[in-house]
C-alpha cells in the first residue's frame, strides 16, 4: 500500500472469514482507511491480491469486479448519501438499478429498511434536513438495501453519541445473527472493538505492517507487543510491558 | 484577558549570571499574556545567551508573574529548544506546575520524522519540473477521461449505460429552457452591436441594406453559436464542475462506484446528452433573435423596411450557413461538458477544490470553444462553404 514513493503499509495478510464481525484497527494514519479503499475496489494496491472467495478482484475485469461489489455494502464515514435524493430515492436506487422489483414493492423495502436503522417516516427527506448520526443510520439502511453478503462499516461510531452508537453496534451483531452478514470494520472505538469484533488485523503506523491478528479480546490477553496492549487499553496499559516516553524539558 | 497595551504590565525577563557566567538565571515576571507588551523577543533574548561564554546550565524561574497565556510557553520553548541543541542543561524546576506540564506536553509525542514540509522555496529548474509534470498529469487524465466518456457512450448506444431518465430530463431542463432569458437578452444585443458596427461602414456607401447580411451572416456562421457556448460554459459547464465536485467531496462519486454504478454512465453520460441535444437548439434560437437585433436597429435608424431587410437576409443565408453553425455549437456542447465533468470527477476533496474545479471548468472551455471556433472557421474558409 503506497501514494507514490510514499509506502503506508506493506506485507499485509489476513482472512475474513463468512460471518465475521472483523475490525481493521489502529492508530490514525496507519492506513486503516487506505486498506479499506483497497478492499472496496476504489483504489487498486500498488502490489498484492484481495480475494472475495476465488476471485482475485484487482485482477479480475470489470464486469466481475461489479458483480463481487454488488454483493457488499459500503458504510461511508459520513453516510454519502446522494444529496440530491430524498432518503427513500437514495435505498431505492440500488434496488431500481439491480433489480426487477416493482414500484411498490420497492416502496416496501424502503419503508422496511429504514425502520430497521429507527428512520421509519423520514422517506421524504432530503439529507441536509436530518442529522449526522441519521445521514449515518440512511447511509447504512442504503448499504443493507441489496441485502448484502459482506458490509464494509468506516469509523461507524465517529461523530455518533454514545447510545447511537451502541445500538449501531447492537445493529451490526442482529445482522450477523440474522442475516449471516459477513462485516468488517474499520475503527478505534475500543468499546466497539471489543462488544462485536470477533476477528481483527492491527495496523502500525511506525512499523508500515500488522502487527497481529486475530480476536480483539484474545489479542488483549494473550500478546506481548506492547503497542498492541498500550491501544487495546488506552494507554493505560501493563507497567511492565509499557514504558512512556520520556519528555524531554 | 486581552488587556489594552496601555495598562497591561509588560512581560519580562532578566538574564543573570551567576558563577562565573556557568549558569544563567532567566527570571520572567508580570504580563504574558497576548495584549502585553514584551521586554524581549525571544531572538534577542538567544543572542544574548549567546554572546559570550555559553552557560552550561540555564535556570529558567518565574517571579512576580502575573497572568500568562499561550505566549509564555511559546517563548520558552524556543528557548528549552536552544538549550538543546547548544546542549545547555535546562532547569525548570522554578516555573509554576502548570507552565512546566505545558511544557513537557508540549515536547511528549515527538516529532515524526520526514512528516515536516521544507517551507524554502525549491530551485527553479524544480518549480518548472512540477509544472511539466503538473500539465503531464493533467493532459493524462484527459485522455482518461475521454477513453471513459467513449466507453461510456459505447454502452449508451449497446442499450446497456444506466442512468435514470429522471436525472436525464432535469438535465436537459437545467441546461436549455432554463438557459432561454439569458441566451435571448445576450443574442438580440450581439444582433444589435453587430448592425451598429456594420451600419458605420455600409451608410458611407448608401448601401444599409448589406447590414442584413453581415448581421444574418455573422450570427448564423459565428455568432450564434459562439456566445451562446460562452453563456453556457459559464451557466452549465460551471455548475456541472460545481455539482460533480461536491458530489466527489461528499463521497457521493464512491459510493455510486462501490454500488457498482459507473459515475461515467450515471452522472457524466446524461449531462453530456442534455447538453448536445440543447446547444444546436439553443444555438438556432439565438440566430434568431440575432437576426430580430439587427432588424430592430436597421429598420428602426437606417431606413430599411422590415420585408427589405427579411428579404435580404433570404437571400444572403443559405441553409449550409445553419449547417455551420449548428455542427460548431455540436462541438462546442462536447467541449464545455467534458470540461466541465472532467474537472468536477477530478476534483480534490476540500471546498476550495470545488471553487478551483468550477473555475477551471469555464477557463479550460472558453479556451476550447475559441480554439476550436478558429479551426473550423479556418477549414470553412479553406474548403470554400
């Protein structure tokens, strides 16, 4: 992973498996977001494979690269909704595009899409009318609207309160139950982490590779790397393990 | 806080030395605050500490300081800094338990390294290099662009492009009817210049009634379809840079892509059409009025009558004249929305690149329309029609 000269992170290998909640962490500016856009299919990797089951996706050709992203879902960090459509124009428009749903039926799904993120009744408004943590939950009613095999979240709980973001959190784990939704996370809300990730790769900034992977919660206990163990606790970490850097005046 | 520099105490220092100039006290006292006044720059307070044997131990004190704000910090960093990099030992142990934790803040995450941005200017041979490289960049994503927007129309003619024939249709509505005041107002007043400008030369001669055909002439072949392309660059290819360039800084233009929509068939594809389809339109409704400008001043000051000056400007323009200029306002629509989309699909992600995008949109299309304007006036001339 690389802009230009400039490498992010190299040497990364880790597997998501089906219905995984995985959590891509890591200090700001580790390329959290960068792996994400390489996994998404919106920047190719300057080297290396992703694989979406057998399928090499930056290698494969472009109708099958739309076909394996048509199968997931995309949580932007600020939801990216269309500004131009109402909330119900925007979930409807990948069920219009990839679909031979009727009209009424896609009305349906719309109005039962946006229950299931607490928009219920908010159809018909434009996106600069509601909130950031609604922009979100439509963003997120429009990612599911495919009901998609594999849901991309970036920085879920940012800009989010705390009880929206437990029950974004509570949202995610229904939909792994209950769908069998595969969803990878990119995040450093250590509540987060914790309550639904099962499966995690840690990014380092200085070292420009993971560290690790693996369940957050094992990680916490069982690794020795001390910046693992210093994020996983906030800092906080074993006095042992961890030494502040000394200030210098 | 902001105290008036009348009646703020001034922020001072002292340097002593004691010991045989080993180690030097920096005592600080009264205001450090943004309004006062300081005794010293930090600069002067260096060469001081400079001059001389250097101490070996600064100690750095407060005594009878009064308020102080981000100001004192500042300037004792630039001095802890010094100290540092002359390896001057540094004792802080005499400022107030706030200042030193500022302090040790202040310098606790350490500076990563290569992140800071060299702020000298580089050589010249430089600035020229980026600029080749800039304009390379640009000529490249160009092409880009144009290879999409073909492929994009290839699909368009396969029946298999997808956009919503809504977004088309409002498309066409922003970019002509929408466009019919001011195309109308700025065409009958370039009819109007146009029999002035003729009508100074041609009355000398007694020989008025030629305003007809440089008026009829001028609009059809040139005019016309200039301006309104000029207009429409302006009103369109602004707002389609404007529009698609926000989109891009919303991630809008992402997330079409990772739903595996195409941006190039969904937002590109209809704004181009919209604007083919509506520029000969528009382009022939300005002849028109052109002509209507002309005819208002000709036979309104130069004694022409309305079937005189309707019959001479029959018989001066002829159909190919329409031909011309409807295949150049073709050309133009081509130009103005790839200016315009390229530059909003290329736009950077802050609000300013939305602003530098809209700009570029209009700039890069009214240098495209004139150009490609005196080609085709050019090659007219030379095959004769």
């Amino acid at each position: 992973m690389a802009y230009g000269d400039f490498v992010i992170q190299r040497d990364l290998s880790f597997t998501v498996s089906r219905g995984d909640v995985f959590i891509i962490m890591g200090g700001s500016g580790c390329g959290k977001s960068t792996l994400l856009k390489h996994l998404i299919g919106l920047q190719k990797p300057v080297k290396g494979e992703v694989f979406y089951d057998a399928t090499d996706f930056w290698r494969a050709d472009l109708e099958e690269r739309v076909l394996v992203m048509r199968r997931s879902g995309v949580l932007y960090q600020s939801g990216a909704l269309f500004s131009s459509l109402t909330l119900s124009e925007n979930i409807a428009l990948p069920l219009a595009e990839f679909t031979r749903l009727g009209r009424s039926e896609i009305q349906g799904i719309v109005s039962y899409k946006l229950a299931l993120v607490g928009l219920a009744g908010f159809e018909d408004y434009y996106p600069a009318e509601i909130s950031g943590g609604m922009q979100k939950r439509a963003g997120l009613a429009r990612a599911m609207a495919l009901d998609p095999e594999i849901l991309f979240f970036d920085e879920p709980s940012a800009g989010l309160d705390p009880v929206s973001a437990r029950l974004l959190d509570d949202l995610i784990i229904n939909l792994r139950d209950t769908l069998g939704t595969t969803i990878v996370v990119v995040t450093h809300e250590l509540a987060s982490i914790f309550a639904i990730g099962n499966n995690s790769v840690f990014l380092d900034a200085d070292s420009k590779t993971m560290l690790a992977t693996g369940d957050p919660k094992q990680l916490l206990a069982e690794s020795a790397d001390p910046k693992i163990i210093q994020f996983l606790t906030r800092g906080e970490g074993n006095a042992d393990t961890h030494t502040p850097k000394e200030a210098k005046p | 806080m902001n105290a008036n520099a009348g009646d703020a105490k001034a922020g001072g220092v002292s340097l002593v030395r004691i010991g045989g100039a080993d180690t030097v006290t920096l005592q600080f006292t009264g205001d450090w605050v943004h309004g006062a006044v300081l005794a010293k720059p930090v600069g002067a307070v260096l060469a001081e500490l400079d001059t001389g044997q250097k101490p070996r131990r600064a100690l750095l004190q407060t005594h009878d300081l009064a308020e102080w704000d981000s100001r004192l910090p500042t300037y004792l960093l630039g001095i802890v800094d010094w100290c540092q990099r002359e390896g001057v030992e540094v004792d802080v142990s005499g400022l107030p338990e706030g200042v030193r934790g500022l302090l040790k803040l202040a310098r606790s995450v350490p500076e990563r390294s290569g992140v800071r941005r060299s702020a000298e200017g580089a050589p010249l041979l430089a600035e020229v290099g980026k600029w080749v490289l800039g304009g390379l960049k640009d000529t490249k994503g160009l092409v880009y662009f144009i290879g999409e927007a073909i492929l994009a129309g290839v699909a368009l003619l396969r029946g298999k492009a997808r956009f919503r024939s809504v977004d088309m249709a409002l498309c066409i509505q922003e970019a002509g009817p929408s466009a019919l005041a001011i195309v109308t107002l700025i065409s009958l007043l370039v009819g109007l210049i146009l029999a002035f400008v003729g009508a100074v030369q041609l009355s000398m001669f007694g020989a008025q009634i030629y305003i007809a055909d440089l008026v009829g002439l001028g609009t059809v072949r040139e005019m016309g379809a200039l301006m309104t392309a000029v207009i429409i660059s302006g009103r369109t290819g602004a707002a389609y840079a404007a529009q698609l360039g926000t989109m891009n800084v919303n991630s809008e233009i992402d997330a079409l892509k990772t739903m595996g929509i195409s941006p190039m068939e969904f937002l590109v594809l209809p704004r181009m059409l919209a604007l083919v389809l509506m520029m000969p339109l528009l382009a022939l409704y300005a002849d028109l009025m052109g002509i209507v400008g002309g005819a208002l001043v000709t036979v309104s000051a130069f004694d022409v009558s309305l079937v005189q000056y309707y019959n001479e400007t029959r018989r001066a323009v002829h159909l190919h004249d329409f031909g011309i200029g409807l295949g150049k306002s073709l050309v133009f629509a081509v130009l103005i929305a790839t200016a315009g989309c390229m530059r909003g699909m290329q736009c950077g992600r802050s609000a300013s690149a939305v602003g530098d995008a809209a700009t570029a949109a209009v700039v890069n299309s009214i240098v495209y329309i004139v150009v490609a304007d005196s080609l085709i006036t050019l090659i007219c001339n030379r095959l004769g029609i």
